[in-house]
C-alpha cells in the first residue's frame, strides 16, 4: 500500500523499490548494480536502514528504505516528517510504501553537508539550535502524540524485566541501600551518584 503525503509524487516507485528490495537481498554487488542502473546514490546516516539520494526522479528524492522491526520507526517517522513539513528545515515526505518486510519512504531531498564536515562549526551549530528550537514550537498533534516516545522513561520501563522488581532488604531492621545491578538504571534524569 502507498500513503500519500502530497500531490508532488503521485505514487512510490515500486518497480524501482522491488529492484532495490531484490538487489539488497542479494547482496553489495547486486546493489551497487541497481544503484548505477538506477541513477541513485548511498547516503550516510540511515542507521541500520538504507538512505538513497535518487537524482535521476524529476525532482531529486530521498528514499529511505527500512528494515522491519517491532518499534514502528517508519510510522514514526512519516509522521514526524508529516509534523515538521512546511518548516523548510526537514524533509517534506511524499509517499510511504509499507511493504510488510522492507517499507520504504520517499522525502523531498535537502542540500547540505554533515555538521562536522562544514567550514564554520560554530554557525552550523547556531542553525541546528534554531531549526531545534522551531520543531519544539511546531504544537503536537495526533496522530504523533499519541506514540509513545522511544526514548522515554515509560518506554524503558515497559522493557525492564519483571525481576528486577523486589523489595529492598533490610539487615537487623534498618533499610540498607542495595547493590545497584542493571535494572536499577536511574535513566537521564538522575546523575552525579543520586
């Protein structure tokens, strides 16, 4: 299925999707083949998925395609990119193909550099603090917020297992302070040995 997010792209490219598909199955070989064939080129920064820049589409396109797991990055990530859009400092998304192994999503493409590869760092580090701070004004709307963050307290300890909740011991009647194991993990909040 494709979800639009505007009329730019009418609809994902699936053939071009399904040779991408096929060529990562396969192997590097095989996808540096499809890529040439293809016009596109690997970008950095896709963590564990894959990040195209396709200059060959009509307009230049960023396609990101995901490996399937549980945590639901690429609902994430199309709404957040749907969140953002109109800033004109994130990728516009333009169409999200959920394909149930490898979903894809296509996003307008942006110039620009990795900030530690910039002539200026300290004018690269004032405009990632302002595009910051306008995505902390952009109101939160549903559907994103009603998911829950992945970074969150509460999506830590939903993963916690149920064994590290026991009662804290106690020597001739006094409460004593136990041995802080991997369950108690105090999250960001709490530092300097609190």
């Amino acid at each position: 299925m494709t979800t639009l997010a505007s009329h730019r792209e009418p609809t994902a490219p699936t053939d071009l999707l399904s040779a991408l598909r096929a060529a990562r199955a396969a192997g590097a070989d095989a996808l540096a083949a499809t890529l040439d064939e293809h016009g596109l080129q690997a970008l950095d920064g896709g963590r564990n998925n894959d990040v195209f820049a396709w200059a060959a589409a009509p307009t230049p396109i960023c396609i990101k395609l995901y490996k399937k797991t549980d945590r639901r990055r690429v609902e994430r990530e199309w709404h957040g990119l749907t969140h953002a859009a109109g800033l004109g400092s994130a990728p516009e998304p333009l169409w999200l193909d959920e394909d149930p192994e490898q979903p894809a999503l296509g996003m307008t493409l942006l110039p620009g550099s990795p900030i530690l590869d910039v002539l200026d760092p300290a004018l690269a580090i004032k405009s990632l603090a302002n595009t910051t701070r306008a995505l902390q004004s952009v109101p939160l709307k549903e559907p994103l917020a009603g998911l829950e963050r992945v970074d969150s307290i509460g999506h830590y300890s939903a993963r916690r297992p149920q064994a590290c909740t026991s009662a804290r011991p106690t020597t001739a009647g006094f409460a004593t302070r136990p041995k802080r194991s991997a369950c108690d993990w105090p999250g960001p909040q709490r530092r300097h040995g609190r």
